[in-house]
C-alpha cells in the first residue's frame, strides 16, 4: 500500500533542493553581473577625452632621474594629470586588495596599462613619497602592478 504521507515528505524534499539550487545558481549569476558592471565603471573611469589626453601625455614624458621629473613636469597642469592615474589606478588597486574585483578580470582589461605605466614611476617613486611627505602615496597602485606581474607569472 501506498503511503501517502511519505511521498508527500519526499516531494517536498526534492522541491526544496531545487529551490535551493535554483537559488544558490540565481545569486552566482547576480554576483557575476556586479562584478563584470563594477569593472566597466572602473575602465570608463578612464575612458573619457580628459583621462586618454592625461594618459596619453604621461606616457610621453622622458625623465631618467627624479630631479629630471621635477625640472620637467612640476607644474600644476601635469601634477594633475598624473595625479588622475594615480587616482584611477589606485581605485582599481583597492578594488583588488579588498576583494571586490578579481585580478583575471583587471589583468585581462588594465593590466599591460598598468604595468606600463607603473614602471615608467617605479624608479623614481621613493623620491616622489620623500618630496611630498606621503610615504604611501600610489601604495594602492603598486599593489596593483604588483598583483597583476604575480598573477601573469602564474597563468603563463
């Protein structure tokens, strides 16, 4: 005889772990679109005349010494251009360090970015801290560059 009581516990099971399922799948769906809406706001954070000039520029200059650098492009015009880099990709360095952009995604959309620039300040950066009393100025920057030269040597 049929037990009717115990198929019924039993579709209620089966019905609550495909809710459950149904659920846990929704919210990895949601947390994919934040993250991929997240890292468009941080790239068009860059795209925009003002920051492709100031990007661009920057990578024009030529110093071979911090003293070059200050001689050069102490002024407010170009302080301010690099202080928008410094800006943009320290915001997407915390963005990394907090977890709430993963570094395959930032690596694959900023990193060459990233690394180019850093590199051009790299030498001169201790200097730079020194001259304005800001030991961690571009910290979130650098972890950043950091991040993405680890995680290129490990996805080689």
């Amino acid at each position: 005889m049929v037990d009717y009581q115990a198929i019924s516990i039993v579709l209620t099971g089966i019905g609550l772990m495909i809710a459950l399922t149904y659920y846990a799948l929704q919210i990895r769906n949601q947390n994919k679109t934040r993250t991929a809406q997240l890292l468009m706001q941080v790239y068009s954070r860059l795209d925009t005349p003002e920051k492709v000039r100031a990007l661009q520029e920057v990578f024009l200059w030529e110093f071979k010494d911090f003293d070059e650098f200050v001689e050069k492009y102490w002024n407010p015009e170009d302080y301010n251009k690099l202080g928008t880099l410094v800006l943009f990709f320290g915001g997407a360095g915390t963005l990394v360090r907090t977890g709430d952009l993963p570094i395959e995604k930032v690596s694959l959309l900023i990193g060459g970015l990233t690394t180019l620039m850093w590199e051009k300040f790299d030498p001169i950066k201790d200097e730079l801290r020194q001259f304005w009393n800001m030991p961690g100025w571009a910290g979130s920057w650098e972890y950043l560059y950091h991040e993405i030269v680890k995680h290129r040597a490990k996805n080689k």
